[in-house]
C-alpha cells in the first residue's frame, strides 16, 4: 500500500513539475529541457527502489528552479545564444552547405529525407533548409515552388474567427459560452429549434466573430 502511494504521488509531482516547466518543454524539446526531463525521470525513480523521499522532493524543487531560471536567461540574447544556439543553413539556393552539414553531425541521406517528409523531393526546390536550435528542419521554398494561397489568386474569403468548442461528448462547456458572450439559455434554445438535446451531441462550436454555431450529432447505435 506505501508504494501504490509513494508511485501515485511521485507520478502527480513529476507531471505537476512538467506543468511548471511549460508546454514548450514538450513541444521544443531544447538542449536543456532534454537534460531536465532525463534528470527528472532519474531522481523520481530513486525513491521506488529506495526509502529516500524527501530528498527527492528536495532535489525537484532544486532542478525546477533551475529550469525556469535557464528558460529565463533564454529571452536575454547571450543566453538564448548560449543555452539553445543558433539556426545551421543546411541547404541554400537549393545547394547543400556540406560544411554545416559535417558540423551538425547529419547525413545527406537524413537531409534528403526531412526534406520529402516536407514536400520537397528536389533540393533544387528549396532557397533555405535550416537546422533549428530546438532540432526542427525549417524548409523556405524558392519563390516559383511556394504554395499557392487565396492571397495569390485575389480571392476572398470570410474569416469566422477562432472555432471555440460549446459541447464536448454531450457536456456543455460554460466557460466558454461566457468567452463568447453567449449564454447556456441562447445555446438550448438554439438545439431546441434543431430538436436535439446536449446528449444528443459529441461536439458543437461556435465561430469566434460570426457566432455561428456548428453542431456534429452524435451517432446512433444499432
């Protein structure tokens, strides 16, 4: 029973510690939020093969500390140039910088797969490939290879805005009636008229600026 405990409140810390570290830890995993999470899975596993609990706790709330004083040093030049680097050019003028591909350590063959992954299979197609900081291949295309927008062909569309989410699996989402200014009376009223209920639904959005409400009906089983 003390270890069900001890891996139930150690498994809630870790996440609670990865929400303080914040959602770029995830989504841009930089040089030292790649160390914090290795020494994070590291520290709160000790305690599972061992008595020591307290000194974990203690050591978290040390490397938390740092992180966010690291991610903080990130926003000053210097430390963004220290603690992340800078963009490598791996591919200019659609030819490849072979000097920065040695020193990034990449081979031709890893470049020339990103580069499919992303839709160019000629490197002649490409004015920039560049090795990002967060260790994401950034890719600008030439001029004549970009894809083609509604701005290209003159044609317009309406913008509804931001689609936010009014029931989700038949629970409606109150705080974000209040985000649209839009009341849980107006919502019913409006399912009314289509003879359906909240249950009846899996999700419904309204349009942030034209305040349409979209509703996907949940299906009936046989």
């Amino acid at each position: 029973m003390v270890l069900i405990i001890k891996i139930l409140s150690l498994y809630l810390i870790a996440i609670v510690i990865m929400r303080l570290m914040g959602k770029s830890t995830i989504i841009q995993m930089t040089p030292y939020d790649l160390v914090a999470i290795i020494i994070i899975g590291t520290v709160v596993s000790e305690p599972l093969i061992s008595t020591e609990y307290l000194p974990t706790i203690y050591a978290l709330g040390i490397l938390v500390s740092l992180h966010i004083v690291f991610g903080k040093l990130t926003l000053w030049q210097w430390g963004n140039g220290f603690f992340l680097g800078k963009p490598t050019i791996l591919v200019k003028n659609g030819e490849i910088v072979e000097d920065n591909i040695e020193r990034s350590r990449l081979s031709i063959a890893q470049l020339l797969s990103i580069l499919r992954s992303k839709g160019y299979p000629k490197i002649s197609d490409v004015e920039y490939a560049m090795l990002e900081p967060i260790g994401e291949v950034s890719v600008i295309p030439k001029p004549g290879n970009s894809p083609v927008t509604v701005e290209h062909m003159d044609i317009c569309i309406d913008d509804e805005g931001l689609p936010i989410a009014v029931i989700i699996d038949g629970k409606i989402q109150h705080k974000n009636l209040v985000l649209l200014g839009k009341s849980k009376e107006w919502l019913l009223d409006h399912l009314d008229q289509h003879d359906l209920q909240d249950k009846d639904i899996i999700y419904a959005y309204v349009s942030e600026k034209t305040k349409r409400l979209k509703i996907n009906k949940r299906k009936k089983k046989k």
